[in-house]
C-alpha cells in the first residue's frame, strides 16, 4: 500500500538555532478526525462512556512531549518522539478504572499481558465473564493439569488489580455462573503511530479474536493533518489506515472507530 504523499515543513535555519520549537514545554492534542464503520456511531450513542473515555484523554495539554527534530534527504523539520507520545497517551489511559492494558487473548479468556509487543493496547470486557472462563480452563471439562497453580496466580494478580470483588475471586462463585450474563460490552484498543505495515497486523489480530470470542468495537488512534508531518515517514496514518478499513470491507465484521489524532502547532506562522 501507498502511503499518503505529504508536505513537510522544513525549517530554514540550523536546527540548533531553532529556539522557539525547542523551548516548548506543552502541546495541545485534539480528535481532528472521525470515522464510524459499520455501526459503531450507533454503539457509541448507546454506550457513551467509551466515548467519552477516549474525548477525555485530550482535556488537558500534554506536558510529557519533548519537541526534537527530524531529518530528512539532509533537510530538517519539527518533529516528536511516537514513543513519546505513545508513552503520554498510556500514562493517561491508565488513570481509567475500568480499562485494562497490553490485554492478549489465551484459550478463551482475555488476560493482561507483560509482552507489550503482542496483544492490543487497551480494551474494556466483562471481568466476571473473564473470569468464569478462565475458571472452565483451569478446571473445566478440559481442564489443564497445572489449574490449581494458575488459577491461585491469576487470583493475586486480580487482588492487586482490585477488578473483582472478593466474592468472586472464590471457585465456587462460578459453579452457578451464568454465562450469558455479560453486561459490560467486549472492546479492543489501538494506539498505532508506527510502520504503517502493522496497520494490516492490528486488523489480523482483530479478526482473529473476534472469530474466537466476539468482539463489539475497535478503537483505533493514529495521526493525522499536522501532527502526522511532525512524525516519521511511513507510519500508520488516519487516511490510509480508512483505506484499509474500505478495502477490506467484506471480511472486516467488527464495528469501528477511526480516530484521527492532530496536534495544534503553537509555531504554525513562524
């Protein structure tokens, strides 16, 4: 796939002279773009915390963002670290009660996962319903022979997560479970600012976990407009990141939401 071809703004002097860009200490992040596929606007109207969560995340400046420069065919531009950024927008998504981070998905339960590099940056699920599920892995009609060691390890890991109560931390609470008692919705999270290949990979791993469990949305936030010219080249962006989603239409099940992520440039007329 082609990535959308962009302007950069270079600046005319040498980079260490550059004095306005580098003494910046705060930088305003907005939602600049939106789009719904499938029925996640309808989903959203219905459950607006999720919404609200993500609008949230942009109610105050972001005082963790170092301006730097980049380079390019020896020319150079104002730019800002994705790790950064990426690092900003967990520290923010971690002060969400309900939200759980680096989330994979292992037999039929969800868990949070310590390898960053494989599951999905957020999500929200039933944590009871979670649960339940983990507790037919460890001693179910199919049960692992280590159950016993497991479940005792994802009981502390929960009681240090303070996501159940302590009722139902016991075993026996799920022997009557009802399975079909979810009440909170299934949602998976992107934060993607990289190569614009893992673009591809993130949706493989949405249709891979939706075709095992089911899933109710993906929130997907990537750059776009001003801030994706402030990023390194050939990374994931709002537009080609759309054109995916468009091509790819007749396999891609799960309601979306494309979040377009700018950021307002303080310098823009200098």
């Amino acid at each position: 796939m082609s990535t959308k071809k962009f302007q950069r703004t270079w600046i005319p002097k040498p980079k260490e002279q550059d004095f306005d860009w580098l003494q910046i200490k705060t930088f305003e992040l907005m939602i600049a773009d939106s789009f719904h596929y499938r029925n996640s606007k309808t989903f959203l109207e219905v459950f607006p915390k999720y919404r609200d969560d993500v609008v949230n995340l942009f109610n105050s400046p972001f005082d963790d963002l170092t301006p730097t420069h980049g380079k390019e065919n020896n020319k150079h531009y104002r730019k800002i670290s994705t790790d950064e950024i990426n690092k900003a927008f967990r520290k923010r998504l971690s002060k969400i009660s309900d939200i759980h981070l680096e989330v994979s998905y292992m037999d039929g339960y969800l868990y949070d996962n310590k390898d960053k590099t494989k599951g999905f940056d957020f999500a929200y699920y039933d944590t009871e319903l979670n649960a339940k599920r983990f507790h037919d892995y460890c001693f179910g009609h199919r049960s692992i022979s280590n159950g016993e060691e497991q479940w005792t390890n994802f009981v502390s890991e929960q009681r240090g997560q303070e996501y159940l109560s302590c009722q139902s931390l016991e075993r026996s609470y799920y022997e009557n479970f009802e399975i079909n008692a979810e009440s909170i919705p299934t949602i998976v999270g992107e934060i993607q600012f990289a190569n614009w290949a893992l673009g591809y990979y993130d949706l493989f791993k949405v249709l891979h976990l939706d075709n095992l469990t089911g899933i109710d949305l993906l929130i997907y936030i990537t750059p776009t407009r001003t801030l994706e010219k402030k990023l390194s080249s050939n990374i994931v962006t709002f537009d080609n990141m759309k054109k995916i989603i468009e091509t790819y239409s007749s396999v891609l099940k799960v309601p979306i939401w494309l979040v377009g992520i700018d950021i307002k440039d303080p310098l823009s007329n200098k």
